[in-house]
C-alpha cells in the first residue's frame, strides 16, 4: 500500500510545500482532538539528505536519500528515503509524500498542552489532496502520557479525524494503551475497606 507508485504523475516544482504539508498533518496522527503545533508552519522547512535528486523529465518528481532529517520548527522527521510525488491524476493540486526507513520517524509538539507526538514506522506515506496518512510496518504511534498505538498498519484522515488501525484479517492485531487522566490536585483516592 505504501510503495512507490508505479505511475507518478508530475510534480510542481515546490517539492518542500508538499513535504511541509505531510509533515504538518502527519503530526495529528496521535489523537483527533491533538494538533500539530500550529506555529511551526510559519517556519522554514529544512530538507536534508546525503542525496538529492530533481528529476524533471516526465514523470517528475523529488528524491531525498541517505540520512534524509527533515525540520520545521518542533517537527523533526528522519528516514533512509523522501520521494514527492503528485498524487494520481494530479486534478486535486494534492501531492503524495512517501518517507520510508529503518524505520521512518516523526516528532512534534502539539497545540494546546498536548504534549510531544512521536510516530514510528516502515513506511509514512501521505496524500495531501485526500488528507490521508497511512503508516505501515511495525507502527509505533505516541501521544506523551496521554495514548501508544502499536500495529502493523495505522490509517488516519486528516480531513475527518477517522482513524483505523490493523486489518479484520485473521492474525491481525492492533495495541493501544491508554494512560489514565491526572488527578486534580488536592483530590485523593479514598482507602479500600477491608
């Protein structure tokens, strides 16, 4: 499901809008009601590889490879490889991102005291004209003290807030922990009776 598209159509010519616009929203990644940071997206996005390539010959697209570290403001994504792609058809402007490694990461604050997201996978790749993300392989998705979703696959839509993770394929599992809520402070449990 995440692998490179076998007809990729051509790319604008500003490969970093459309790593900044996955990034941005892979960041909602670990709950619906967390928001990436809202002002790292008036900050530059740095893109850095060992590798890069533009290829403007039908069909386009960027290439980043290597030790490819990508930042904007308190986003931080590393993998081995980033290719930018327009998505199908190209008709929506949308654009399709694929960050693939041993694994893939990603790291954001969130709006709103939502603390730190930090997601793990084989493969992130996201449409940014269907608002869709999907991670898949040994996905690790973490709200700090809040959730941990881990699964072979984790989709979620940045457009609807659904998210959905493994398959109803027999041997398909998914696991999510929950933490419980702090505490208000001054309040206590009372003592079990005997």
């Amino acid at each position: 499901m995440c692998t490179t598209p076998s007809n990729p159509v051509v790319a604008s010519a500003d490969p970093q809008r459309a790593l900044t616009l996955a990034f941005t929203l892979c960041g909602l990644l670990a709950t619906g009601s967390a928001f990436a940071l809202s002002s790292d997206r008036d900050k530059d996005l740095e893109v850095r590889a060992n590798y890069n390539q533009l290829v403007t010959t039908t069909p386009s697209h960027a290439l980043f490879r290597n030790n490819v570290r990508i930042e904007q403001g308190s986003l931080k994504a590393s993998g081995d490889e980033a290719r930018v792609y327009d998505a199908a058809g190209g008709s929506d402007g949308g654009r399709r991102i694929v960050l693939t490694g041993t694994p893939a990461q990603l790291e954001q604050m969130q709006d709103n005291d939502g603390g730190m997201m930090r997601a793990r996978a084989n493969s992130i790749d996201y449409n940014d004209g269907t608002g869709v993300a999907v991670l898949t392989g040994d996905v690790v998705v973490v709200q700090e003290g809040k959730s941990e979703f881990r699964g072979q696959q984790f989709t979620y839509n940045t457009q609807s807030g659904a998210m959905q993770g493994g398959s109803e394929a027999p041997g398909s599992e998914v696991h999510m922990t929950f933490k419980p809520k702090p505490r208000p402070a001054g309040k206590t449990e009372p003592e079990p009776k005997p």
